[in-house]
C-alpha cells in the first residue's frame, strides 16, 4: 500500500495533460496522452447485484474500457494492484445546490404583481432557471462530498415553487470545464416554498402553491396549444422541460400526497423528495409512485433522563424517533425504487452512520447501494454512465478497505472521471509494534498502535512514561517525545520516511537542545497485550450485548400517535343499539325505549324490541343516542388555514391541505362531533373552496372528505378582508366599500369568461371557473359576515348575479336583518355567546341564534375553534338561557340545521333509516352540561367510545414508557440525543394565516374570529 | 315611510340606554321564601327561608320549621327557584379591556417586569359592557388583575355593579401575581402549526431574578430610612401576609419550584394559578397548604397524549386530593366568557364531582382564596347577601335563568347592552308580523 501512495505521485504527473479537445492550450507541450489504467485484484461490487471477486477493471480517458476477472494489461497500461480491496461505483446525489450562487433575496419590489417582464404572470414560478447559469465549482464542498463517496450531483438552484432544470456534474474541477458538467440539464424541480427573489405576496400558502402548480399546467397547455399572442419565456422554458424528470422537494408525507394529487390531474410523473415519514401512509404513497428520494436525517433520541423532562415529549415524537430510520425499508419493502439524497443531513458525516442504522432496521444492503447508485442514476436517465460499473460508464468509482456498509470499512479512494482522489491513507498496521529507539546516548522503548486509523504511540525511558504525539502522512512518519521533571520540559522531535514497514526505520531526531542526531528504532518482540486492545475488546462486548438485547419496535398506528387506530380502513360492523331515548332531530320528535340497528354503516331500521342475530349489542338503557354533531365552521385538521396572498383565492381548496394527524379530530370525537366543514380563513373577500369532512379518525385525507361532497366556498367581511387589524394598508380593499368592488369585479369577470367559454376558444382559469359554479348556484358560499351593512350588501351582490348566499357563518348581527336573510333564503351559523373581541363584534349578541331563528331562518352553531368543537352541544343549550327554545329546536343547531345548510341533509343530521350511522351515545340529555359522549360511532365504526379511551389511555402510558427506555438505552449507548422540547398544537381560526404574511404582522392580534 | 320612522323611533331609544344602571338604594332587607338553597358550603336546603336585614344574611332555614317571618322587607316567593351565593371569578382582567382588537380599550400589560406598585383597581371600569353582561349569568364578584411582566401588579377584588371602581372595591390590593419563569421558550415563528418551544436556557437566572427582587424588598422594609422604591413599598404587606401571592405555573416542577420559593421567603398567603399538571404534586401543594386556581375548565389539553377531558376533572382530582382548588378563565377572551362560570363548574360536575362541591369550586372556595369568606361565598348567617335566584339548576345551562340577583343586598338590574338589544330587534319583528 505505501508503494501505492508512492506511485500515486508519479501517476498525477501524467494526468496533467489533456487529450484531443478543441480548447486552445498553453502548457507548451499538446502531446500528453493518458495512459490506461488497470485495477487488480480487487472485490468489485459493479452494480447491486453483480461482484466480481479479485476483478480487475481497466480505465483510459475518464471511463471504464473493461470490466472482469483476469484483465490482462495493454501493453503501456499502469497496473495497480489493490490486494483485495473493494471497488464500488462512486455515490450520485440528485437533489443538491452544490456550487449554486446563493440567490438574492428581494428586499423590495411590489407585492402583489410580478417583478419580472415577459415571464409568467407569478414570480414564483421560474423553470427558466438553468442550473448552468448560477453556477461555480465549489472545491470545499466538493472535497467533503468526495468524502463521503459521491461521484456526481444533480444539482439546482432551490428556489421557487417551479425552480427549472438541474444539471449533473462532477465532483472534481476536470482539466475540461466540459467534463465536469456532464449534462447540463437532467431535470427539472419544484418545491412547496417560494422563491427568495421576489416579494409577491400569492402564493402564501400550501394550498396556493398547489393551485399554482395546476393553473400553470393549464396555462401551459393552452400555450402549447398555440392560443397566446404574446410570448411567455417561462412557459416556453417549461415546455421544453416537460421531457425531463420532474423531481418535487415535499419535505413531508403529507406533501408527497399533495404532489401526487397535481400530477395525477396533469398525467405527468412527479418524483418526489420526502421528509422520512412516508412511512405514515405508505399505502397511498405506494399507489401513487414508483420511485421516491428520501433524507437519511434521522432524528436523534431525546433527552429523556429527566422524567419530568420527558413528559413533554409525545409519543407520536417517540414514534417517529423508532420508524424513521426504518422509512427506507418500509418504502422498499412497499416496492418503491427508493434513492437516497443527503439533503436535510445537517452533519454530513454521519451519512455512512444513518445509512448503517437505516440497514441494521432491515433495509437490505443490496437496496442501500442502488439507492445511493443505481436508483438516482436511473431517476436521471443516467444509468448507464452513473451509478454503475461497467464497460462504457464514467470511472467514478470509490476504493474501499472492506464491504462499503461495515462499520470499519474505510473509504480510501475516490476517483471521478479516472481522476484519484486519496480520500484516506490506507492504516499502517504493518508499522505497529514495539521498537527500541536509539539515538546519541539514549535507549527508549516506544510502541506504536493504532485506534480507529489514527497512530497512536507509548514510550518508556527507564521506566518512566513521557509525553508522546505522533502523525504520519505521504510516508513521513514523525513523532515527539516529552520528558517532564520538576524543573524542565524537554522535547525531542523525530522524522523519518518510511516506505514499507520493515523491522527496522530510522531518521533524524532533533533534540531539545538544538542538535540533530540519526535515530533508528528496532523492533523487539512484543510482550503482553495493550490496554487499547482491552478497551476495544470491551468495546465489543458492549456491542454484542446491544445485540442481543431486544428492541421494543412500537406498532405503527392511524395517525402514528397517542390514540391512533390501528389501521386507516376500518370496516364498519353491524350494531344493535337497545333501549335508547332517541333524540331524532326530524320529524319523529324523541322517542323513548327505542332500538336503532346499525348495518353497512348505514341506519338499517328503527323501532321496538328489534331482532338482528349477528348484530353486535350495545344496550343503551338509560341513555340518549343522537345523530352526530356538524359542525359548519371549522379549521381543525388542515394544514394550512388562509392564502392570503391576493384577495381573492376561489382556486385553492382545503381538500388539498387536510392534515388528518391533528388530535383535534380525535377530541372533536370524544364531543360526538361526526362532521364538519373546513373553511378557508377570512383573509380575504373571496376565499378558498371547503373541504366537508368526517371525522374517521385514522382515515386518509381523501378518505376524510365526505363522499359526493357538495361543493363550497368560503368568503369573508368586514375588519379581517379589510385588514384592520394587522398588515399594510396597500392591498385592496381597506373599506366596506371596496369590498363590494371586489365581489362586483370577479362576478363581472366571471361572466365574461363565461362566455369566452361559450366561443369554446379560452384559457381555462380555475379561479373563474369556481366562480361561475357559484352564479350557477352549483358552489354554495359559507360567508364570514359580522355587521348588517355587509351582511346586506352581499345578498344584494348576489341578486345581481341572480344567485343565493347559502350561508352567512358568524352573522353575530343577523338578528338585525335575519327578516331580509329570509327573503333573500340565506342560512345562519353562528357563535353561541362569543363577543367583544373586534369593533365588529360589539353589538353581537347571544339570543342572535334565537331571533334568526324565530324568522325562520335554518340556524346552526358553529365552533370556529378546536376546543369549543368538543361541546358543541352544551353551545347549542346556550339558547335555552338566551332565548327560550325548545330542546328540540335547539338540538338541531348543531345536527340537522348545519346538514342543512350543507346540503348534506339527506345523508346525516338525524337519526333515520338510510341515513349514515353516524351516532352519538349520551350518559345524559345531550343538551345537558352533565352529559358525556360515551360513543361516537361514523358510518357505523366506533371511533370513539370512553371504554376505548380508558384502554388507550394504559396503553399510551405503557407505550410510553416502553420508548422511553428505548431512549435510555440509546443514551447509554453513547448515542447522541438531542434536548426535550415541548409542542404545543396551535387552533387555528378564521385569520390563521401561513407563515409568510406573518412576516410582517405583529404578534398582537393572534386570534380574532 | 313608516318602517323608517320606527326606525329612527329606535335609534334614538338605543341612545337613551347606554349602560345599566347600578343599583342606587343602599341595602335592602328582604325574605326569599320557598327556593331550593345552594349555600355554597356543600349544604342543600330545599324549600328555604333566606331573610336579610341592611344587607346581611340573618337568618337561614328551611321554610317548613321556619313559619314566622319578620317582615321588615319585601318577601319574594321564588317557589321551585334556586339560590345560589354570587359566583365570584378570580385572575380576572374584566374593565380591564373592552374590545380586544382595539388597542385604545385596553388596559391590561404595563411595561416592564417587577410591577407590584401597578394597581388594576383604578383603570377598572365599572361602566362595562362586558362586566354588565357577566350578572345574568350570576358572576357577582372577581378578582382584578393585571397581566403583563414578571410581577403584574396588585389586583384588587370588585363586585359587579357600582357606578365607579371606589364603589366597585370589595377588597383593595389584595393580591401581587408572579408569572412564574418559563421552563420552555417558543422557538420559530408563533404562527407554526406546531408551536414548538425549546428549553429556556435563563429559567435559572429568571428565578434568580424574582429572588433577587424579593430578598431586596425584604430588606427594604426593615431598613431604618429607605430611599423611596415605589415598586419595594409596594411589597411590604407580601411579607405580612396581608397581600396573597398568586403565582401562575403550570408543570409539576415549575410548581414545586415556586412552593420553594414560598418556603424561602416565608410566604404565608400562596396560590398557584394555572397548575394545568398540579394533579401531579397534590402532596406537596397540600403539605404547603397552597390553594390551586384551576385553569380554564374550557380548554384543551397542553400535549397530545394527555387525557381529553384533563382540563375538565382538574379541579375535581385536585379537590378530591385534599386542595383547596376554586377556577379561574384566563387565556383567550377570557372576559366576555366569563359569564360562563357557573357552567365551568358544571363541566367538572361532568366528570363525577357533585353538584354542590363543584359549586363551591365557583363561591366558597375562591371567597377563601381572596380572603373575603367571612362576608362573601355562601348563604351563611352573618355574610352578606351578594346572591341570585335562578329558575333551574344553575350550572346547567338549560337552567341557569336568572330572576334576582342581589350585591351586598342591594338588588341589582339584570339587563344589559344584550338583553337590549335582543328586546329593541324582537319588538321590531313583532311590529312587522302584526302590520
């Protein structure tokens, strides 16, 4: 090996030429051919499932000329004999910013149009971007890639939510800029996040960014179509990268969903980047995807020691610490081609570290490799070039000391493109013994070991221990001995050059006091075993006791957290609910002793004394059984609320943000709350489309979403759409009056496009086409409203458009209008008692619910909150103290009334046959502050019921603590942990905005309604 | 023509009533015969005698020994009606703040840290609307309090119906409150979903700086001639034990921290605010005979795993464990809902703690906290009658209608801003349906 180094040398010389090119040269000299390289006696792992043992394999020009046993050399071939070290194809990275210039962020522009001129219409859709242009070698990053064993990256510049084509290029500056790019553009990306460059304010949002994403296709393909005057550099520059892999940064399981949704639409495939937890909802992902690239940041245990400390870490963190790591199998297993980026890795030397762990949960080696060789070679059309060894591919390859996932192996060499890389001098265990030192009149004896590739060095003069230090590089082996007594530090440098480990070295020793002598160090036999080799002896027992100690593996639940469902699917049963009061919530009024049997999730019959043999029985006497609460007005569940980012945002859609992992919907259950409608916040007059959902705890999004669910839409008025309370006084409208504009404007619109529909030649436009479902009355509006002017205002809009307003929800003054409301057949869903927290709310008053509904106006109370969502029943029995109703009427404020307005009233809100069995079980009348779910049952699965809860509360406490000590023993083992931190769910109101209009706002205002 | 006259007719009534007016005659003396009594100490006497002479319950029965009656006052037959002693709302910032987006209303963080010399009582508005709308629900009393800071200054506690906060005083400063230093700290952005917070590297420090703080204002007391340190004066009772300590904290260590920090200073009059996990260290609150105000029945629990109804059967784990435990709202639109008391404790009655226990959570128990319970928190003899009647059950909702109400004995309107506007738009509705 150390002859190797040496040759290494001579060999680099050699290579500074360059072949036959077209650049002109100034190196004197042209004629500076390479010679060929071959490789022997190597273990050669060519591709994932190909090794050829003692292979050789012959290299010229930057590729593999030949690959096989028993190569013979070409005549004036270098020969380099590995003894039986590995060779492996070099890593390919596809989702990276290496030598990416640093993007400017914008620190002015305008906000809500584009800063750029003959692009797209958005900012933050830039597939002109070319990696090329943004782009210079980088030799520090490079160097510590090549490192790690990557060859090539994929690399782009990561902003924007298009962020245009990425190139591969090496990780070597080659003598020819040419050949360090080796394709210019491989692929094109996006990502949920917008671009730094501009300061456009839409889309601010999850669901914005979604709805891009799909107008742009759109508008691409009307592009394409050949339909515009006027030319779009972006979309000409995105049509090009159509052919290209579409590689998406989604960061999270949800987002990978997400993605999959707009590329469905468009029939293109996306290939997404995850965030570790796939493994969530591995079912749907596998449905939708072939390849997927996930992070290797796995999250380090928490610091648990403190058992107050660990109290406020969730389960569903201690879950996710257990299942990330096994997330690359899950998905292999799943049969996904999985690749592996870096990205996210914060210490990028860990990567052999986490890759290791990743193997030890049960990813399979062979998987491993093509992951980080094959897999993102093919994702980029490269598989014969990258990722792989053999005749024609680049010479990128790694040189190893053993197999390249053992936890000694060493990576020893890195070559790209033929270039060599020394990444690790090969270990100098031929060096290690014990020496006599001689030099002038001295006699020490010094041993020389070695730890994990570092030399380590002992000496003894007379019996006396001294100071020692020691290194070793290109063959220059030196050390220093420190002899310290009362009165003086003597120190006395050695340097020798030692080529091979004979039995003997020797070199020059400069002493402490000035003078150079020779030294020579014979080696004398060694006597007992070292204290090192005890350690590491311990060291492997430790290990092997990790070993056999068994792993508590915490199952994988739907959601993966406390009270999760054991699966996303559950079959609903066949029940016999016996002897219940029945609160009917229709025209049957209550009635007592009576039976409801429960079949295919649906209400099969009620009556008296019913018989169902293979009916499970759930004897009710005593109790109260109720259609399950709706609720009209809800933000739980979703993972983002507004898209603030223009004033209107009718093409977004709360069906695409739905996060089902919020223990919101769990809580809302244990309220005997079955259904609600996720609105759009009030950030703006024209909001986005609803998503009405049930509450199937455990469910996927899609499978939350209500089936042939009518469609909705949320607007809003008053001091929110006007922006009173928080922001800038730049976005229109800041008045009543302009909010009228707006709606007058985008119906005006609307119908013009209507009619460019009509002619059949148009750009289809998602925003106006969910508004002309509304004017066709085929879109139903959930209208955020406050004062009567508004209120007013809005019907009279409509009227002019010749549609209805379905809903006014917060209507804190409908009381004021509700006669006109009547004339006009709007709804009401309002707060029971809320007030006084805006200038718009000082005249709301609690019997609003009551006088609405004395004019005959259908009425519901709504939550707008993730906590009062889980009493919505003792809100609608407000109105027996304000107001006077009957039970009967005030128990539909919350179950028929907001069906109802939802238009769902033929499939839920009361308890009669045919209808879904969504049932709440009552230990007391329902409208009772006394009274407690005792079951909550959705199309006939019981998701909730206080028998469960009390199960699942011993087992959270079991499973915590099983994890817990999983923790402790991750901490013992040395492994690193990171600080508890607490988490805290944040409800999410109407003015629940995303992060980037809060940039601006201040904290002062955190929830107005 | 003439819906228009009607209205204009009815905005200028609108004008006419601004707010309620409090009650001008000074104590009343009055019989409440027949009504089932809630006096607050867990007793129930059905078909009662309550008589009150100059403001003062005189006499409590029941009505089937009791034939004679005196009959200095006016005797109201509340047959089939309950009476209840006022619900009294402690850790309140009612008057404090009007309208929560308008800035100019509220009155509620001082700037700075040690604030004991801050006194709510004198921005407290009497003139409410909110504070008038909190009697029909039967909330009679509450506990002034400032919010911003490390000490947020001195509360004071109020009934609910004076024409101005001097007439509004029940007790004067009686009260500093300390948010205890957090042990976590948010980290990013407030409007994360997940609002994730990292371990506060200055805990240590911050109490450091409470201590620092106590120890010096101590000290200042017993010094011979002090320069004037108005925030040091304003401690010398604490030390006394005439001024409670009200301490906001939440997690079981933070808690036991600050029953620490009573026992170094020598802090007799202690209450912990909040104590989401107090259940956790019933013991120690116990041996320390610290009180709980129990955070907000009404809210979510803090962490995913915890028990759904943990914020519901606090005080009931609380007081079954011994505590003295009475409930408190604080946290978002604390004021307007807390009008809802008397169903907060109806909730926890929910969880299986008995009706009048859970009434004492709400009377009794916070008159004892605030040092008031020898005038105010049950219908005893010799305590004075700040009660109302209620036509059902008054925790419950489908109950909780209020006929009387009286402070101090006097009896006090049971309109509002409200109940207005609710009769000025039904009037109007009834106008329309007979045209």
């Amino acid at each position: 090996m150390l002859k190797n180094t040496l040759f290494v040398c001579f060999l680099l010389l050699t290579f500074i030429g360059i072949s036959q090119d077209y650049f002109p040269e100034n190196h004197g000299i042209k004629a500076t051919a390479k010679t060929p390289i071959l490789l022997t006696n190597a273990n050669i792992q060519a591709d994932a499932s190909t090794f050829i043992e003692g292979g050789s394999l012959l290299i010229h020009e930057g590729k593999i000329l030949e690959i096989g046993k028993n190569l013979q050399a070409p005549k004036g071939a270098v020969e380099i004999d590995l003894n039986g070290q590995y060779i492996y194809p070099s890593f390919v990275e596809v989702y990276s910013d290496f030598a990416m210039e640093s993007v400017k962020s914008a620190t002015t522009g305008k906000q809500y149009e584009a800063n750029r001129k003959g692009y797209y219409w958005n900012d933050h859709i830039r597939p002109e971007q070319e990696a090329k242009n943004h782009f210079e070698f980088n030799e520090a990053e490079a160097k510590k890639l090549r490192k790690l064993g990557y060859g090539v990256v994929n690399t782009h510049l990561q902003d924007g939510v298009v962020r245009g084509t990425g190139m591969l290029v090496a990780l070597q500056e080659l003598d020819n800029k040419n050949k360090t790019i080796i394709a210019p553009k491989t692929a094109q990306y996006y990502g949920f996040s917008r671009s730094k460059q501009s300061k456009q304010s839409y889309p601010s949002s999850i669901m914005g960014m979604m709805a891009l994403m799909r107008q742009f296709n759109y508008d691409t393909q009307w592009y394409a179509d050949g339909n515009a005057s006027e030319t779009d550099l972006a979309i000409e520059a995105h049509l090009e990268n159509l052919s290209l892999p579409q590689i998406i940064y989604a960061g999270n399981y949800l987002n990978v969903m997400r993605s999959a949704d707009v590329a469905e639409l468009f029939e293109f495939d996306f290939i997404p980047i995850g965030g570790g937890d796939e493994y969530k909802r591995i079912s749907e992902i596998k449905k939708a995807f072939n390849q997927i690239i996930l992070p290797l940041n796995f999250p380090d245990a928490y610091d648990v020691e403190d058992p107050y400390m660990a109290n406020y870490v969730s389960l569903a963190e201690m879950k996710d610490w257990q299942h990330k790591p096994r997330n690359p199998k899950y998905l292999a297993e799943a049969g996904l081609e999985i690749s592996f980026t870096m990205q996210g890795l914060k210490d990028a030397s860990k990567l052999m570290k986490n890759l290791r762990t990743a193997i030890e949960k049960g990813l399979s080696k062979e998987v491993a490799l093509q992951a980080l060789t094959e897999n993102p070679a093919k994702i980029l059309g490269m598989e014969n070039q990258i990722g792989v060894l053999k005749e024609g591919a680049l010479a990128n390859l790694i040189i190893t000391s053993g197999e390249l996932f053992d936890k000694e192996t060493k990576i020893y060499e890195n070559w790209i493109q033929g270039h060599r890389n020394i990444i690790n001098e090969a270990p100098f265990s031929e060096l290690e013994g014990n020496y006599e030192l001689a030099f002038d009149k001295e006699k020490i004896e010094i041993e020389i070991s070695s730890k994990k590739d570092k030399l380590q060095l002992k000496a003894t003069k007379d019996s006396l221990k001294l100071g020692t230090k020691i290194d070793f590089k290109s063959n220059w082996l030196s050390f220093m001995l420190t002899e310290t007594d009362s009165s003086s530090t003597q120190m006395n440098r050695f340097a020798a050059l030692v080529t091979s480990a004979e039995n003997e070295f020797s070199g020059k020793v400069f002493t402490h006091e000035g003078e150079i002598h020779p030294f020579s160090a014979k080696r004398v036999s060694a006597e007992d075993k070292d204290d090192d080799s005890e350690d590491s002896q311990e060291e492997k027992d430790s290990e092997d006791k990790e070993n056999t100690e068994e792993e508590y593996l915490s199952p994988i639940t739907y959601p993966n957290m406390a009270y999760g469902m054991p699966s996303p699917n559950q079959k609903s049963g066949e029940y016999l609910i016996t002897n219940a009061t029945l609160i009917t919530s229709s025209d049957a009024g209550t009635l007592e002793n009576h039976d409801v049997w429960v079949k295919n999730g649906k209400i099969y019959k009620i009556g008296e004394n019913l018989k169902a043999k293979k009916a499970e029985v759930i004897d009710a006497s005593g109790q109260f059984l109720t259609a399950g609460i709706i609720d009209e007005h809800s933000h739980i569940a979703a993972s983002s609320v507004n898209e603030g980012g223009s004033n209107s945002s009718a093409e977004t859609t709360m069906e695409d943000v739905i996060n089902p992992d919020d223990i919101s919907v769990y809580r809302s259950l244990a309220g005997g709350v079955t259904t609600t409608q996720l609105l759009h916040g009030s950030a703006n007059p024209i909001g986005g489309r609803s998503a009405i959902i049930k509450m199937k705890w455990g469910a996927s999004p899609r499978n939350m979403i209500i089936e042939d669910s009518p469609k909705f839409i949320k607007f809003a008025l008053g001091e929110n759409v006007k922006q009173s309370n928080w922001g800038g006084r730049e976005r229109f409208p800041q008045t009543r009056m302009g909010v009228e504009q707006v709606y007058l404007d985008y119906f005006s619109r609307a119908k013009e496009y209507e009619k460019q529909k009509a002619s059949g030649k148009y750009r289809y436009d998602e925003e106006m086409e969910v508004l002309l479902e509304i004017i066709n009355e085929e879109r139903f509006i959930s209208c955020h409203s406050y004062v009567q002017s508004e209120i007013n205002m809005l019907m009279k809009v409509a009227e002019q458009f010749d549609f209805k307003v379905n809903t006014f929800t917060h209507i804190l003054e409908g009381y004021k209008v509700a006669d006109k409301m009547k004339k006009h057949g709007a709804g009401a869903s309002t707060f029971s008692d809320w007030w006084a927290y805006k200038n718009e709310v000082k005249d709301a008053i609690p019997y609003n619910a009551t006088l609405m509904l004395n004019q005959g106006l259908t009425v519901a109370i709504n939550s707008d909150d993730g906590e009062m969502i889980r009493r919505l029943n003792q809100e609608a029995a407000k109105s027996f103290k304000y107001g006077g109703i009957s039970a009967e009427e005030a128990w539909k404020l919350v179950t028929i009334n907001p069906a109802k307005l939802l238009h769902i009233d033929d499939q839920v809100g009361s308890i009669e046959e045919g209808k879904h069995a969504d049932l709440v079980l009552w230990n007391h009348h329902p409208l009772s502050i006394y009274a407690k779910a005792q079951m909550t049952m959705v199309e006939g699965v019981i998701y909730f019921s206080v028998e469960k809860d009390e199960k699942q509360r011993n087992e959270i406490q079991k499973e915590r603590n099983l994890l817990i000590a999983e923790m402790m023993k991750a901490k013992n083992k040395g492994m690193k942990t990171q600080p508890v931190v607490k988490k805290k769910e944040r409800h999410m109101h109407c003015d629940t905005l995303d992060d980037f209009l809060f940039e601006n706002f201040s904290e002062a205002h955190s929830h107005q309604h | 023509m003439k819906n228009l006259y009607t209205t204009i007719l009815i905005l200028l009534v609108s004008f006419s009533f601004a707010q309620q007016k409090p009650a001008t005659a000074g104590p009343t003396s009055f019989i409440l015969l027949g009504g089932t009594a809630h006096v607050g100490n867990g007793e129930v006497i059905e078909n009662s005698l309550i008589q009150v002479e100059n403001g003062i319950i005189t006499k409590i029965t029941s009505a089937n020994e009791e034939q004679e009656t005196s009959t200095s006052g006016q005797v109201y037959d509340i047959r089939g009606q309950h009476v209840y002693p006022g619900i009294i709302a402690p850790n309140s910032t009612l008057g404090l703040v009007e309208v929560d987006a308008v800035r100019a209303t509220d009155d509620v963080n001082e700037i700075g840290s040690f604030l004991p010399h801050i006194r709510s009582i004198i921005a407290y508005d009497a003139e409410s609307r909110i504070v008038e709308s909190m009697r029909p629900s039967g909330v009679l009393m509450a506990q002034i309090t400032p919010r911003g800071g490390r000490i947020t200054g001195t509360s004071s506690v109020v009934q609910l119906d004076a024409w101005n906060w001097e007439d509004a005083l029940v007790k004067e400063d009686d009260a500093i409150h300390i948010n205890w230093p957090d042990r976590f700290v948010k980290k990013g952005a407030w409007y994360d979903p997940k609002v994730g917070y990292k371990q506060n590297e200055k805990y240590k420090e911050q109490v450091q700086e409470l201590e620092e703080f106590f120890a010096q204002a101590k000290a200042y007391q017993q010094a011979d001639e002090p320069k004037l340190n108005l925030a040091y004066q304003a401690m010398g009772e604490v030390f006394t034990g005439d001024k409670a300590v009200f301490v906001s904290a939440d997690s079981p260590k933070d808690i036991l921290d600050a029953l620490e920090f009573k026992r170094r200073f020598n802090l007799s009059n202690f209450v912990i605010v909040g104590g989401r996990y107090a259940h956790q260290v019933t013991k120690e609150l116990k041996a320390a005979n610290v009180a709980v105000l129990a955070n907000r029945v009404h809210s979510t629990p803090e962490a995913d795993d915890d028990d759904y109804d943990l914020s519901y059967k606090l005080p009931k784990l609380l007081h079954e464990a011994g505590v003295l435990v009475a409930l408190e709202n604080s946290g978002q639109m604390e004021r307007m809902n807390s009008r809802n008391f008397p169903f907060y404790a109806g909730q926890v009655v929910a969880e299986g703690l008995s009706k009048e226990e859970a009434l004492q959570l709400i009377t009794l128990n916070p008159a004892k906290i605030l040092g008031i319970d020898h005038q105010y928190g049950s219908l005893e003899e010799g305590k004075l009658a700040t009660l109302f009647v209620s036509a059902g059950d008054a925790l419950d909702m489908q109950g909780n209608r209020l006929s009387l109400a009286f402070i101090d004995g006097r009896k006090i309107s049971l309109e509002s801003h409200h109940t207005q506007l609710y009769k000025k738009y039904k009037e109007k509705y009834e106008e329309e349906s007979e045209e």
